[in-house]
C-alpha cells in the first residue's frame, strides 16, 4: 500500500501555494511526491473556474484532482473540465447586490457564473482584481444577468472600513439567507479586501466533505493547507491542518503544523511532516 493511499491533501492558492504568479519550486516536487505515492492533490480556492488558468501554468495539472472553486460552492475535475457539483445563490438574494450599489456606493460587484464573470459596478478595485487573475469580464446590467445562475457575488472593498461598512449592509438584509465571508490578496504587497456572498451552508469545508465522499477518502486522510479567514472552515474540518508563516496568529492557533512562507515552500513543508506521520503510522 502506496504511503498516502485513499489521502486527499486540499491547498488555498493566494498567499499558499502560489504568490504573485510565482510557486517555489519545492512546492512542485513535494506534489508530485504525494502524488505518486498515492494521493490526490486539490486545490480549494474563492477564484472561479475561469481564474485559475495562471495556477495550471505553474503547476502540472495531470498531477491534480477535482477542485474545489468558489470558496466551496462548486467542485470541478480540471481534466475532464466538467462540474461535479455546484450550488447557486436563491434568486431573491441576487436583489441584494442593488441595496449594497445605494447604501455603498464606492463598492466594486462582480458576480461569478459558472466560468463567467459579470462585473456589475465597476471600480480600481475590481478591475485590479481581475487584472490579477487574468479574468475575461462582461460589464453588464443586473437585468442582463437577472436569469443567469449566480454561484457568488464578490464584492470589492478600498479598505477594511469600507468591508465593515458592507458587512454591516449585508447582515442587515440578508442575514439567515446566505453566508458571508471576508477574503483578502496581496498584490505588489498591499492587501486587498474583499468580501463574498455565497448560498447558505457553503464554505471550503462543505465542498471538501462532499469531494471525500466523491472520492472515497479513507477515515483520517484529509489534509489541508490554507492562509486566511475564508479558510478556517476547511483548516479546522482536516484531520491534519496547517498554515503559513506569514498567516495571522489566530489561525496559527488552532492548526497541527506551521509551515514557512509562501514562496519558501510552505506547501512542501507540509507534505515533509505528513510524510514523517504517515511513516510513523505503518511502522506501528
């Protein structure tokens, strides 16, 4: 039996496996050990399906599994280029997207469609954004799009006071109808703020546990990697987590294992230490 046999080890992309168009090196070699020594290696990522063609430049995608995209709101198998499953937002909560543009006017809207991207307000920030993971955007009206299945609305901040501001917003007119979570990137080294509205119950963990039932992954062989606040979930349903050097404390508090910076292969290390366990495991 192959040492990681029937595991699934899940990693977030921005600010873990990859930074600034650049993935170490390390990294790459350690995947392809887990990988040819019985492991599936995914992604789960907030990007859609249509933001993730930089990432299969760095990394080999024969070596990958079916992904999770949209922070869990939608599982896809990058070979085959098929959706294994996926949720999409109620229809009366798209209505939502007009309270923010009169309350937050600043605001930048993208709404995320299967590989689609609709922008519906126009901002630096979302076009930034985009620029940044090499999305192909329509700029349309909310009536252009009123009939299309929406799997999540992004919504760009300029600062952390402008997120708050939002949040505020949305709890108060959709609180109960869907889930709402705080994501961030570094670009050039300023962080960016955004702030995601997804069908209720959906987070990186729901799609996970839905992809290990796909996939038959044995008791005690999910693994995760992640950075930051949208990976909480995932990183506390893995029977073995870990985070970056560069990741906030609070996340560091809770995890298995504490890997080092990004692009000094966070990742590989990782892959070393579930490694040594699962020797550890055999040799018992």
């Amino acid at each position: 039996m192959k040492l990681f046999e029937n595991c699934l080890l899940a990693s977030d992309v921005d600010g873990t496996l990859v930074d600034t168009g650049k993935i170490a090196p390390r990294n790459l070699e350690a995947i392809k050990y887990f990988c040819d020594n019985g492991g599936t290696f995914v992604i789960a990522t907030g990007r859609s399906t249509g933001a993730v063609s930089q990432v299969f430049s760095l990394v080999d995608k024969s070596l990958v599994g079916p992904c999770v995209f949209l922070n869990g709101g939608m599982i896809y198998d990058v070979n085959s280029e098929k959706t294994l499953y996926a949720t999409v937002l109620p229809k009366h909560t798209k209505e939502f997207v007009k309270t923010v543009s009169e309350k937050n006017p600043d605001i930048g809207i993208e709404v995320h469609s299967d590989s689609r991207i609709f922008v519906l307000h126009a901002t630096a920030e979302t076009e930034l954004h985009e620029d940044y993971e090499s999305l192909d955007r329509e700029y349309v009206t909310f009536d252009d799009i009123k009939d299309e299945e929406w799997n999540k609305i992004l919504y760009a901040c300029d600062d952390q006071a402008a997120c708050d501001a939002l949040a505020d917003t949305l709890r108060k007119i959709g609180e109960g109808e869907c889930c709402f979570v705080q994501t961030g990137v570094v670009i050039s080294g300023v962080m960016h703020i955004y702030y995601e509205q997804m069908p209720l119950g959906t987070n990186k963990a729901s799609g996970l546990r839905k992809l290990c039932e796909i996939l038959n992954i044995k008791p005690g062989g999910f693994f995760a990697i992640g950075d930051f606040y949208n990976d909480i979930e995932m990183l506390k349903a893995a029977d073995i987590s870990a985070t970056m050097a560069e990741s906030p404390a609070d996340i560091k508090s809770f995890v298995n294992f504490v890997g080092g910076a990004c692009l000094d292969g966070g990742v590989a290390d990782f892959i070393e230490y579930l490694s040594k366990i699962q020797k550890s495991e055999v040799q018992k």
